[in-house]
C-alpha cells in the first residue's frame, strides 16, 4: 500500500499578504450583505498582480516579453525541488541546490525556503540550467533594494518567478508543485494558490 501524500498550503492570504514596498495592498469592498438585507453576499477587490503569493511574467521587466497569459501551463506544475537556504545565494550556491534537485529528479522546478536572496550570479547558474520556475519566499527574488539585475537574468531565460511562497516548516525535499496563476491576459504577473503535495 502507498503512503498517503500529504498537501501543503504555501499561499499567503490575500487581504492579510505582504505588499512589496511602494505597491498598493488588496482591497476588500463588500458590495452585498444577507445582514443588511441583501439576497447575498457580493464582494468586490482590487488588488497589484504582485501582492501576496504570485507569479511573474517576463513581460514583468522585458518590453517584448510573455505575459501570463501566453506561459503554458506546465511551467507551473509538477515535479519541484525545495531547497533551505538563509541569507544570499552565490553562484556555488546555487550550483550546490541544483546538484541536490538532480539527485531528487527534480530539477525544472525550484523553491528556495528561507531569507534567501538570489545573487545576480546565482542567477546566471539558474538560468543556464534551464529552469522552468524559481520560487522563493520574499516578495522578490532579488535583493529588495535592487532586483532588476536578477529578474532581467531570469525571465530574460524565461524562468518564471514563484514570489511570496510560505514554506516554514516544510522540510527539504521533493514535491509536486501546483502554483497555476489567474489567467490575466496581457499582465505581467498574477497571484495563484500555490501547494505542495509530498
């Protein structure tokens, strides 16, 4: 008999999510209330594509680059290889993650669990190992004060960015990984309800 996957939830809640700084947060706008009468509840919201836990698109920092609606689906799921790391990520680190995600047969899919923050140079070794997906736990992948450099690297190779995943707890390893964005077309980046089964 099988041992039973166990699914793990590695979404932030939207109206309670971390806000990069400078962009605006989720508004929740109660539209219809069953206590003030109303048939049913109806809500309305606005919110940035890169609150909380979501994906970026190329065209995110390229002019002429895919937006969420022209990424296939399965950049987004499947097999992936979660990696514990804390503070910067070298390019030897990074080296070192991918050999661990090949041991695993995991290796198109990377989750970086941790304050970890993706080195212009870790970057150039992600992207020329041909990733489908980095994610990490941070609003962005590179360093808050500047991460352009590191998102031209990668989604100028078309990896797509996982940002804002909530790994703690979860141990290093291999899983399955849905992070399906909203499909918005023509956008640069859209939340998603990602998780983990392993």
């Amino acid at each position: 008999m099988s041992e039973e996957k166990k699914l793990f939830d590695i979404s932030q809640e939207v109206f309670s999510c971390n806000v990069y700084p400078g962009d605006p947060s989720p508004v929740m706008t109660p539209k219809q209330r069953i206590a003030d009468g109303a048939h049913c509840n109806l809500t309305a919201f606005s919110m940035c594509a890169h609150n909380g836990t979501h994906i970026d698109a190329p065209f995110h920092f390229i002019r002429d680059g895919k937006t969420v609606d022209q990424i296939p689906l399965d950049r987004f799921t499947g097999d992936c290889f979660l990696a514990r790391h804390e503070g910067d990520v070298s390019a030897e680190d990074a080296a070192a993650i991918l050999r661990r995600a090949i041991d695993a047969g995991a290796s198109q899919r990377i989750l970086i669990a941790g304050k970890a923050t993706v080195t212009e140079d870790a970057a150039r070794v992600f992207a020329g190992a041909g990733l489908l997906l980095l994610g990490n736990e941070s609003q962005t992948v590179g360093p808050e004060s500047g991460p352009m450099q590191v998102h031209l690297i990668l989604l100028g190779a078309e990896v797509v960015l996982l940002e804002g995943i909530v790994l703690k707890d979860i141990p290093e390893g291999k899983y399955f990984l849905n992070a399906a964005p909203l499909n918005l077309g023509g956008v640069d980046g859209a939340p998603c309800r990602a998780w983990l089964m392993g």
